[in-house]
C-alpha cells in the first residue's frame, strides 16, 4: 500500500531555513509528480508546491516562491521541501502528497500524516 | 487565483439521514480536454486528508457508495445519503484547473 513518512519539522526561528524530507514506498516513485501541501493548525488547506516525476518541472504558490525549493531523489524514493527566510506565518503542518499523474497537473491521491513546523522566537 | 467557496461552513447531522455540502467556483473548472477539474476531500480528526471524488462524480478507491458528486462549469454539491458516524470531520473541495486551491472546509459532526 501506498506509505508516506514526513520528517524534519520541529522549532525553527524566524529567518532560518529548514528541510523536510518526505520517505515513499509502496509504489513506483519516480513515475508520479508529488506536492507539499500545509495546514495552519485548525485551518484550511494550502498548496505550496509541486514537481514532475523526473524532477525537471516545478511549481510554487506566491506564498513561497523565491524562498522555497522542491526536489526528489528517485533513487531514495524521497520528496524534499527546502524553506528558506522562515516566517511565522510558515507555521503549518506540511503534507506530502503523492499526484495522480506522472507530470505532477493532476490531483492528489495519497496523502502523509504531515510534520508540524513551528516558527517562533 | 480561482476561489473556491463552501457552503455550508458547518453541518450538524443524525445518523441515517442525508447530507449535503455546496461548493462554488470563481472560474468554470471545465478544461479544454473535456474534463472538470473539482475533487472532494474528507480530514477525520487527527488524520490527514482522503480523497472521496475526482473529477466531480468518480468515487475513489474505497470510497463508500452513500457518498457522490455532481454538478458542472462553477457549481457542485458532495451527498451523503445516510450519513454514518465515521463521517465525521471537515470536507473539502478542490480545484486543480489553475493550480491547486481548496474550499474553505465544512465541518459535518453527529
């Protein structure tokens, strides 16, 4: 079945960066886009950022742009989102979601339990 | 962006009876290709979100057949028939015809 394990959110001060990984198994990796998606706690949901299944095309909400990078590691099954310049508006729980479709234009099928980012002083 | 609206925003239900949740785009999500870009999401408490309905009336893997999808162009509704407790939590709508952006989310409890 389908597993994704989110990892590396914490407490991080305003300003600094920070790296969540998102481990994938139970499917063929690098056949599907995969997205960040976060959620103020008792909040709504947010996208914030997609790429294909190869890596080669990206997406980000105007929330992030510029501060932020998506990559993966198809030989390690591993989704990553880099933010940089963290703001406390950030703080959200961050899910991976896995797409439906292989460029990453499509819906999200599969969801992690998601990592909390606190961004406080 | 396109701005997707949700109502209502919380619904209180009894067991065995139906249920039904409005969501309402800024733009048609009808693609070029034929297709209408609105899915519905269920969030349980201390869960992360499950797809329920892709492409306005497809049932998801799993997905119970009390729950269906219709609508069309900026209009849609999510039904349950015989609401059950398990349904529980906040449901959302998305649109992915322009990005991805979601319903601000109606609460259903018992």
């Amino acid at each position: 079945q389908v597993q994704l394990v989110e990892s590396g959110g914490g407490v991080v001060q305003p300003g600094r960066s920070l790296r969540l990984s998102c481990a994938a198994s139970g499917f063929i990796f690098s056949n599907y886009g995969m997205h960040w998606v976060r959620q103020v706690p008792g909040k709504g949901l947010e996208w914030v950022a997609v790429v294909s299944s190869e890596g080669s095309n990206k997406f980000y909400a105007d929330s992030v742009k510029g501060r932020s990078t998506i990559s993966r590691d198809n030989s390690y099954n591993t989704l990553y989102l880099q933010i940089n310049s963290l703001r406390v508006e950030d703080t959200a729980v961050y899910y991976c979601a896995k797409d439906h479709g292989a460029v990453g234009e499509d819906y999200f099928d599969y969801w992690g339990q998601g990592t909390l980012v606190t961004v406080s002083s | 962006d396109i701005v997707m609206t949700q109502t209502p925003l919380s619904l209180s239900v009894t067991p065995g009876q139906p249920a039904s949740i409005s969501c309402k785009s800024s733009q048609s999500l009808l693609h070029s290709d034929g297709k209408t870009y609105l899915y519905w999401y269920l969030q349980k408490p201390g869960q992360p979100p499950q797809l329920l309905i892709y492409e306005v009336s497809n049932r998801f893997s799993g997905v119970p057949d009390r729950f269906s999808g219709s609508g069309s162009g900026t209009e849609f509704t999510l039904k349950i028939s015989r609401v059950e407790a398990e349904d529980v939590g906040f449901y959302y709508c998305m649109q992915s015809v322009h990005l991805w952006t979601f319903g601000q989310g109606t609460k259903v409890d018992i």
